[in-house]
C-alpha cells in the first residue's frame, strides 16, 4: 500500500480509491500524482534510463538529437491517439470495449475522477517503447534508444501533470497553461470533436480542430459518453455490461 498523510491509493482490503479534482488543491495533487503506481514506474524507469545513456556513452550530438527528436514528435503522437484511437468507436468491437471504456469513456463520463484520468501504465508504456526506441535506435544507436526512451517518459509524466491540472479546482498563473486548461475543458464539456491536443495547441490548429470558446463551435450532445448512447448500447453491449458490472446502482457511468 503506498501512503502519504492522508493520500493511498488502495483500501485496505485491496480495493481502489478515488480522487476527484475539483476537491482538490494543488498541494494534493502533486502528493497524489507522485504517489500513483504508474508514475512512480515511470521515474524507476526514468532512472534506469539515464544511467543506460550515460553507461552506453554513445556520440553526444546523436543521442542529444534523438532525445529532441522525440519532443518534436510527441505532441504530434498524442493528438493522433487521441482523436483517431481513443475518440473512434471502439465499443462495437468485444476485445476493445475494455480497454476503451478504461482509457477514455470512463473519463469523459467523470472527468474529475483521477483514478481515470490516469493512462494504464502497460498501454503507455507500449505507445512510448514503440517510438521511441525505433527513433532513438536511427539516430543514435543504443545510447540514442536509452535517451529517446528517457525523453518519452518525461514528455508521458508531462502529458499526465497537464491532463490533471486541466482538471483540477485551480487557476495556473501561466498564460499557455491557462489557454491548454481552457481548450481541454472545452474538449470535455462542450464539444469533444476539437481541442484534442493536451500539452499544447499547435496540432489542433494544423489540422483545424482547435476552438477558443462556445460560439466557436455548437454544443455537442455527446461529449459526456462519446457518442455511446441510446441504441447503440443495445446493439454493442459489451460497455454497458461492463458500467453496469461496476456501478450496479446506475452510477455516472451509465450511458445516457
């Protein structure tokens, strides 16, 4: 059980807590943040990392460029999971409603709940290994791989911070982080069809998906279950099985 102060993520009996953000403050989230499992496997690998990059002693230039190479790319990788993976309808296929309902519907119907907010620790340690260790392995061979993985999981737990603060009851003193809070809330409660970029904006105003405020764009009557709804969870149940599985009182995951 991992504990600090008032902060653990299991009961005593093994079963799961929640946090929800908008009862949070700052200080809070940072204690919870730090003390998820996933995050604390991201810094032990972090760790692991930069010890390989430094043991491997490859060519600086290379392995530097293959760290910043996978800066350049990661906000473009986040985008394009996010809308064309996690925002496909993934709950007509029976292998995949799992692990949509996990990773992102589950979300989008509690938005503040942090324990869903989260990524699964094994799908985005796929995502990282899968590109940065093919990146890092071009530019810089063994040392560029260890530092491309490095740079991938600092971009993840910074992807991850984000996400949390974009939820959380707090106003940030930065410009940028109150723009990419504003575009995410957007994303959440008024049309999740743009805004899908996290850490930034950039994407989203290449590919025309970004939006300011509500007159931009119309309210979507999907935003809080991804379109999953209505007939639909008659005709692909294996969501709604699950939802009803894990709040068999109804609950906020319930489709609408």
């Amino acid at each position: 059980m991992l504990v600090m102060g008032k902060f653990k993520w299991f009961e005593s009996s093994g079963q799961p807590l929640e946090y929800h953000l908008d009862k949070m403050t700052l200080r809070e989230l940072v204690w919870a943040y730090f003390l998820y499992p996933a995050i604390q496997i991201y810094l032990v690998l972090l760790g692991v990392s930069l010890v390989a990059v430094m043991w491997l002693r490859g060519n600086p230039l290379r392995t530097a460029l293959a760290a910043a190479a996978i800066i350049v790319v990661y906000p473009v990788v986040e985008y394009l999971i996010h809308r064309f993976v996690l925002h496909a309808p993934l709950y007509r296929w029976s292998r995949m409603a799992t692990f949509w309902k996990r990773v992102h519907y589950d979300h989008h119907c509690d938005p503040n709940n942090l324990r869903v907010l989260f990524g699964r620790a094994r799908d985005q340690l796929f995502t990282v290994t899968s590109i940065t260790l093919p990146i890092g392995a071009a530019i810089g061979g063994p040392a560029g791989m260890a530092a491309a993985f490095s740079a991938g999981l600092l971009c993840l737990m910074s992807y991850e911070f984000c996400h949390c603060l974009q939820h959380l009851r707090f106003v940030p003193s930065s410009d940028y982080f109150r723009t990419i809070k504003r575009n995410h809330l957007l994303h959440h409660f008024h049309n999740e069809q743009g805004n899908f970029g996290i850490t930034g904006y950039a994407i989203d105003r290449v590919f025309g998906t970004r939006y300011r405020d509500t007159h931009e764009w119309p309210h979507s009557a999907t935003v809080h279950n991804l379109g999953y709804a209505g007939e639909k969870c008659v005709r692909y149940p294996w969501v709604r099985q699950l939802s009803e599985e894990a709040c068999p009182g109804g609950g906020s995951h319930k489709p609408a």
